[in-house]
C-alpha cells in the first residue's frame, strides 16, 4: 500500500504521530510524505485510523493500493528486509553492553539488588525492542535469530546475576559489620 499525507497546515503534533505510527509499522519512506507499507489487515487497519486522525484535523492523507511487476516487488521486500535486519543488528550490538555492564558489576563486588533491578529495566526494553521490530518484519529479514539469541542470553546472564546478589545480600545480612556497635542488654537495677 502507498500511504501519501500532507500534514505541512496542522500542528506537528499531527506530524509526528504520523510518522511515529508509519514507523512503527515498519513503513518505507519512498519521497517526503510518501511511504510504502506491506498490505496485510493489521497495517491496513492502522493505516486507516491513521487517515481518520489526518483528515479529522484537516490535513490530507490518501492510502493507494498497488500492484507491483515482480522485479519492483522483490527491490521492495529487500528494502524492508534490509531496515529489519539493521534493527535486529542493532539490538544484538546493544546486548553485548548489557553483558559487559553486567560483568563490570560483578568485577566490581556490585551484585546487588540495585544492580539486578536497573538491569531488569534495561531487559525489559531490549525485550520490548525485540518484539516491535518482529511485529514489523514481514519478510523474514535476516539476524532475526540472532538478536533473539542475543536477548535471550541477556535474560540467562540477569538470571544468574540476580542469584549472586541475592546470595551476597543473604550473606551480608547474616554476618555482623566489623565497625557496627552490638546491642547489649542492661540491667536497669545494676547502673
């Protein structure tokens, strides 16, 4: 499907929505304001909320739909499998700093339970990442597998750091502090 929208007069807010949403999709930006999208009902639906909003504060969208020669169609399907396998390289780059971080932690003796919760934060939007970017792939774009193997051994590694931390906290607690005063019992009749 060709989506074309002329958002120039309406607020940017308008604009941004567009393109935010047409990203999300995994759209491919042919021209300024002209974008491609795989017809399937769920970017159909999309699509025409999309222009319900557009049209609905005055600005124009059209959604186009189009029969490609087979030549064209496979240039297509490569191009978005080609931005596909970006964000699916990309994530698998941005695992393996979660990886070093986690090992610097240890090095460090911060297996804490403070660590394991910013890490869990940080997996949760990898994990998040990961599902938007499958949504979005419609053609089976290569590094698919690898990012998922990427992700999954950030989930392996938390796990595990999570274990330690809870282990020291364990430890930490049971054992006395060498500089911390003990409490002693008084016997308020022997002062």
């Amino acid at each position: 499907m060709l989506i074309t929208l002329s958002t120039s007069g309406p607020s940017s807010t308008l604009r941004v929505h567009a393109w935010r949403k047409l990203r999300s999709l995994g759209a491919l930006a042919l021209a300024q304001s002209v974008y491609l999208v795989p017809e399937c009902p769920a970017t159909v639906r999309a699509v025409n909320r999309l222009l319900v909003r557009v049209r609905r504060e005055e600005a124009r969208g059209q959604l186009l739909h189009l029969t490609l020669d087979p030549r064209e169609e496979r240039e297509m399907i490569a191009s978005f499998c080609a931005e596909r396998a970006d964000e699916y390289g990309e994530i698998v780059e941005r695992t393996r700093d979660f990886l070093a971080e986690i090992e610097m932690e240890r090095e460090r003796g911060r297996t804490t339970y403070t660590e394991v919760e910013e890490s869990d934060a940080d997996l949760a939007r990898f994990q998040k990442w990961l599902a938007a970017v499958r949504k979005r792939d419609y053609f089976g774009a290569d590094g698919r597998e690898q990012a998922e193997a990427a992700v999954d051994a950030c989930e392996k590694a938390l796990s595990e750091f999570e274990a330690e931390a809870f282990a020291s906290e364990l430890a930490s607690d049971e054992a006395p502090a060498a500089n911390t005063p003990a409490l002693r019992v008084v016997d308020p009749g022997t002062s």
